[in-house]
C-alpha cells in the first residue's frame, strides 16, 4: 500500500487529494500499468503536480511527494491553530494574564522527540527510494549519453542494440523559434521545442543503465516521469538508472543550463514492446551500415556540398547562423573567415580537435563523432557558401583519415 493510500484511509478528509492523482499512480498503487491512461509522457497545460509515474522509482517518488506534503500540511495546520487559539482564547480583553513560567520539561521533551519521530517518518522511506535509484547493477541494456552543445549522443554499449550510434538533435524547425525579434513564420506543433530526429528506443520492462558524461560543458539528462535526472560532467562518468513499465513516448530536456542554445535541447525515450525493439535494434543497424561511406570515395564537389549544407543545418547553424555570420560576440563568424579561406589542413583539424579562442567566450568543440565523409563534406560547403572563395575549395573524406592518425 503507497503512501497516499494510507493516508486515504487513515485521514478520510484526504480523499479530495487522493482523487487528484493521475490515473499512472493510480495504476501504479494496485500493481497494474496501462499505457492508455493518464499523462502524456512530457509537460502538460495548467499541471499541479509531478508528471505521472511511468518507473517504479517516479511512483515512490510521487509517492513521497504527497506524504511529505501532507505532514508539511498537519504540522502546519496543527501549529497554526494552537498560535490562533491561545491568542484568540486567553486575549487580554478577556481578562487574561500572561504566564509567568520559564521552563517545562514535558514540552522540551515533547518538541524535541516529536519532530525527531517525524524526520524519520520521512526519512527512511526517502533513504530506500533515493539507495534504490543508485543501484544500477544487473542491467539490461547500457547507454552512454553525451551531452554537447546543444545535442545529445547516444552509444549502446552493452545489451541488445550494442554498437548503435546516434546523435541526437532538436527537430523542431527554426521557422516555428523566430529570431530575437521577430515572430516565427511557421505555426508550432504539439511538440513545439520537444521533439528530436533521432529518438531513444528501449525496450519495455528492462534496466536500462545510462552512462552520462560531456564534451564541453556540464549538461544533465533529465526524463521527470522516470524520475532520472542525472548530470553529465566533462571529464567524469556518472551513471542512473530506469525501468519504465509501459510503452509510450517520455520527453524531458538539459535541466543544467549550458549556454545559448539550452532552451533547444530535449530528450526524447520512446519505449517498445521486445518485438517492436528487435525491429528497430535491425532497422538501426541496416541504417548506420549505409551511412557509412567507403572513406576511400572520391566524391565531386557538387555532391559534397549537397550533402555538406544537411550535416551544417543539423550540427553547426545554431551557433554560427544559416548565413554564416555566427553569433556576435559569442561565436565566429564563418562567411569570409581565414580560417575557412586558408590552407584546408587547419579547418580539418578544427573540425576534429576544436579550438579555443580569447577573443569569444565559448570555445569551439571537436566534432570527431562525425563521420569522416560528413567532416569533409560540411568543410567544402563552406568553403564554397556565402562569400567565402577558398583556393583549397574541396575536402575528400580520405584526408580526414589521414588527419585522424
């Protein structure tokens, strides 16, 4: 029996409270989870509460939320109405006369036993909740997560799926955002600034352990109905855990703040029954074996400019601008930069290993997550896009290899 329910049945003026609970902790009490009722995996309008729970860990968390709730609410209704009653009932146009007594052993030993029997009534229940969330042995399936700005990628390391890889990025069209300004041009969807390209798919009732870490700076990947919310710190590994028990789609965002682009940085858990998960671990798999262009190709430079302008709209216009103007006094502007119209050896290796500079605050990030072929291919769209006329005009994805040694 959770909290709330014996609550309910230990105070019946509670039963208004309990009847606001969504219908996920409702299900969660009796044991049984339903992927029809309740929530819709990410925020909602004019909500009160938590999200519903979609992990055991969310529903004792829930849970705890409502009991320490309640006790803040006795505690406050019991101290408040004695304050008023004793002033209301012994006010001195009654006749009344202030006490005189300076000390009371039974009242000191009352306010100190009692609020310690109330921390340990909130307590212990937290402490097996918050040990619960730390235990991330025996897991199905291992992720590591990858913060980055402002994207998140994903490797399966371990479980069905190892050897997936993806990044992550927010799919929402800059035409819905707007710019500083101005009004967007394009009316925004239901998922408006919580929805991506490449969602994370789990399987149904399996741990699933995240491996989080960063690659600039510190980001956290946070999911409120699976109550994980886990910081990725440059240079550490941190590690959590969840086990959603229904299928659905779960939405969350960075909750660290990261920089400029923070606000477009969502996470996206889509969670599948075992066979729909087979599926997608093939599907996958099929799709990352054809993406992975024989580095050894010659591509013409139509062709890498083509697919160079896609992987530039995807992973670098946020900082540095569709017009290649970047972002005045905080990142560089690419549209007549020396180092786009100089020798080609140099991008390449800003490309890979990244670059810091004093003259803006944030630095630029390597991008060897990129493939060889898509590297080469966002080098040469530059360098032939806006006003730039670099002599060394075209990249081929064989001299990213070779910088890569």
């Amino acid at each position: 029996m959770t909290y709330a329910k014996r609550l309910q049945a230990l105070v019946p003026g509670l039963a208004m409270l309990a009847a606001g609970m969504p219908a996920w902790a409702a299900d969660t009490a009796t044991g049984t989870y339903t992927a029809a009722t309740g929530g819709t995996g990410g925020p909602t309008d004019r909500a009160l509460n938590l999200q519903p729970p979609a992990t055991e860990i969310a529903a004792q968390v829930y849970d705890l939320h409502n009991w320490m709730m309640v006790v803040c609410l006795i505690i406050f209704v019991a101290v408040f109405g004695v304050m008023f009653y004793s002033i209301f009932k012994h006010r001195k146009s009654l006749g009344h006369k202030p006490a005189t007594f300076h000390e009371s052993t039974a009242v000191e030993v009352a306010w100190t036993i009692v609020p310690f029997l109330i921390v340990i009534g909130m307590a212990l229940p937290a402490t097996r909740t918050v040990v619960g969330m730390k235990d991330t042995t025996n897991a199905d399936i291992t992720i590591k997560v990858t913060g980055m700005q402002w994207k998140w990628g994903y490797d399966y390391l371990k479980g069905e799926g190892e050897g997936i890889s993806f990044l992550s990025n927010l799919s929402t069209p800059r035409a819905q955002v707007g710019a500083p300004g101005f009004q967007p041009t394009e009316a925004r969807g239901d998922n408006y600034l919580m929805e991506v390209d490449n969602e994370v798919v789990v399987p149904v009732k399996r741990k699933i352990r995240l491996i989080t870490t960063a690659n600039d700076v510190i980001h956290s990947w946070s999911i409120p109905a699976f109550a994980v919310k886990q910081d990725a710190i440059p240079g550490f590994v941190r590690d959590t855990w969840f086990k959603s028990e229904h299928t659905g789609t779960f939405r969350g965002y960075c909750s660290e703040l990261c920089g400029k682009e923070h606000a477009f940085m969502p996470i996206v858990v889509r969670v599948v029954s075992d066979d729909e998960y087979k599926v997608w671990v093939d599907t996958k798999k099929k799709e990352m074996a054809a993406l992975a262009d024989d580095p050894t190709k010659t591509w013409t430079i139509d062709e890498l400019k083509t697919k160079g302008e896609k992987v530039y709209s995807t992973n670098c216009v946020a900082c540095h601008q569709a017009n290649g103007r970047g972002t005045p006094g905080m990142f560089a502007s690419l549209d007549g930069s020396p180092v786009v119209n100089g020798p080609k050896a140099e991008q390449i290796n800003v490309l890979l290993h990244g670059k810091k500079s004093g003259k803006y605050p944030t630095e630029m990030p390597g991008w060897k997550q990129l493939s060889d072929t898509d590297i080469a291919a966002v080098i040469t769209y530059t360098r032939n896009s806006w006003t730039n006329k670099a002599e060394e005009n075209i990249v081929q994805p064989a001299e990213v290899v070779a910088a890569r040694k």
